[in-house]
C-alpha cells in the first residue's frame, strides 16, 4: 500500500519519549507537520489535512507530548515541546526539510521548534497564537486579556484542577470551546472521542501550563537573555471572533522575525479556526508554502 489515507495510528520512538501520530497521504510526499494545542487531539487537523494531501503533502499529526497514548511525562516547559518536533521532523523527513503548522500549544511549540533548528523546517505556519513574547508584552498592558486568560492561572495551581476540570464529563472544557469560538459547535462524537483523550491523560495536559509559570514570572533585565530572532519564512493566521486570545496580542511580533513574516486576521472566525474553515484556511496556507 503506497497511500496512508487511512488516517491508522503509527508510533515514534524520539529521544524526548515516544510518541503517537495519525498520517494522512503518500509517505514519500513532502512532510507537513501538524500539532494541535489544549484542549484538543489530534484528528482536530483531519478535515484540513485532507486538503494538504490533495495538493501533494503527506500530513503527520502528533498527539502532543503529555497527551495520551504519547508520552505523558514532562518536562513540558516551550522549549522541550520544540525539540519534540524537531526530533518527529528528522525522523520522519531526513533527507527534506519539513513544513510545520501548530495551532494553540501546538504553535508555542512551533516558535521554539524553528528557533531550536531552522534547517529542520522550511516555512511554518502559527494558528490562534502570536509570537509568545508578544502575547506576554501585551497581556501586561491589557486587563481584558488577562481576564481571558484566567484559566492558564488556575491551570497553573496545583490538585484544584485535575478535580475540576473533568467534572460531569468535562463541562469545563465544553465551556471553553464555546467560549473560544463562538460561532462554532463540534461533533459531539469528536468531543466524545476528545474528552477520552483527556481522561487518559490527566492531569499531564496541565503540566504546560504549569510550565509557563516560572516564564510569565517577572524578570530582572540581567538575567534576561535577548531572544533569537526567527529564521524561518512564518505565517500567524488568526480568528478575529477567538474567544481566547485577541489578535491585538500580537502587535510588534514582527520584531522577533528576521525572515518573511506575515500575521492576518481572518473575520468569522474563532479560535478553532482550521476545524471552522478547513478549506479557507488551507487555501492561505497551500498559498504560502
């Protein structure tokens, strides 16, 4: 069998852990690498995929590291999140540099995957997340954000979430996804199949928020070391509805890229955008790669 449409799950031993993937396309096509964020899985790409396939790509769509059935130990601070698809990305396309796309956690991953090695990616594209830098500059000016963003505070507290987030079968994150994207509902058997992912997890889906706390803790300017800018061709897609971040979050990323860098506002949409307009936003990104 040349074609792996089959979307059948395929394992990867990296020196980071094991990991678990779906594939979608011929496997000597291009490698797209595609990682998807909280609280979500893998088959979130599915529809959108398909049309990467159709254009010639073969589409590897890893469960993100924490999440189940790949690895759940940590550490899962940005940075080793990056070094998973680096390493996912030489093994999978050694010859070829890959193409990478991460929405939510999945693009956080992917701000640090391209700073860590460059020549592993040839362009990357970021959905519903600025430039981390960026979103923590402007957070710290703007109360609306912060309160948007509340829950990545009580995520970072330790036990109270693991107990209540799956609460009557996860109510807490059904009301996230309404509230990130408001024009939207998913399939109830894409939740069903997403909160048993959950449940296997917990409360490892939490360990990256509380990773982030010693980053968003305050810095004394000598300790802090300059960024690096990003050397690789980058496009942020954002939806102008999303519930969770705001696109303004974004103002003055630019200045962490030194190669072509693009970020554009799509109206209509929220923050689950690649699942509310597969063909529309595979259209951008099939134009930009």
């Amino acid at each position: 069998m040349t074609h792996h449409d089959d979307g059948a799950l395929r394992w990867q031993s990296l020196p980071g852990g094991e990991f678990a993937y779906y594939e979608l396309g011929a496997p000597t096509a291009p490698l797209v690498l595609l990682q998807h964020g909280f609280p979500d899985h893998p088959k979130t790409f599915f529809p959108f995929a398909r049309h990467l396939v159709d254009a010639g790509y073969r589409a590897v769509m890893p469960f993100l590291r924490g999440y189940a059935p790949s690895t759940l130990r940590g550490p899962f601070h940005q940075k080793r999140l990056g070094e998973d698809l680096v390493e996912l990305s030489r093994a999978l396309s050694p010859e070829r540099a890959a193409v990478l796309v991460g929405h939510d956690w999945g693009a956080t991953a992917a701000y640090a995957a391209v700073v860590h090695d460059p020549r592993a990616f040839r362009r990357a594209v970021t959905l519903a997340v600025p430039h981390v830098a960026a979103f923590q500059k402007n957070m710290a000016v703007s109360v609306r954000q912060q309160l948007r963003s509340g829950y990545m505070m009580f995520f970072a507290l330790p036990f109270l979430p693991e107990r209540i987030v799956p609460r009557n079968d996860f109510a807490f994150v059904d009301a996230l996804w309404k509230r990130w994207s408001p024009g939207y509902v998913a399939a109830p058997d894409y939740m069903t199949e997403l909160k048993s992912c959950l449940r296997a997890s917990m409360p490892s889906p939490l360990g990256h928020y509380r990773a982030l706390r010693s980053s968003l803790a305050p810095r004394k300017p000598s300790t802090s070391r300059p960024r690096r800018l990003i050397d690789v061709p980058l496009l942020h897609l954002h939806g102008a509805d999303d519930g969770c971040i705001a696109f303004e979050m974004g103002a003055g990323q630019d200045a962490y890229f030194a190669a072509e860098f693009h970020s554009e506002n799509l109206p209509g949409l929220g923050h689950f955008l690649h699942l509310e307009a597969p063909g529309r936003v595979a259209r951008r990104v099939l134009e930009f790669i």
